[in-house]
C-alpha cells in the first residue's frame, strides 16, 4: 500500500494506539484485549509504529 495511507483504509475496524499513550494504558489495552500487535497511528490516522506482545513483557520486567 501507499505509504500515505490511512489504516483505515487498509482494515476496519482496527484497533490502535496514539504516540503519547502510556506505557500503562498500552499494556492494560494488551490485557483487556488479548492483542499480540497493536498499531500506533498519528493524529491524521497514519500508522507510525507498531507495538508486540513482545514489548510490552519487556517493559513490564524493566519495571521490576
């Protein structure tokens, strides 16, 4: 796909996070939801990022 294209035009629904989301609210979504990836999207819907499962289990030991 373009690189100018909006995640909403490649899957809906989807499920996304902002830049400036807490690493708290990050993981409780990753909880709540079960996810294994969610997508960070920029203020104009754009994808900027991706987070895993990953990521988030080495946040949650460097906060041990």
């Amino acid at each position: 796909s373009s690189p100018t294209a909006r995640l909403s035009e490649l899957s809906e629904p989807y499920i996304a996070c902002e830049p400036d989301t807490t690493q708290n609210e990050v993981a409780a979504l990753f909880a709540k939801l079960n996810l294994n990836t969610i997508a960070v999207v920029d203020e104009n819907g754009r994808m900027s990022g991706i987070i895993t499962a990953d990521d988030v289990i080495t946040m949650l030991r460097q906060k041990d």
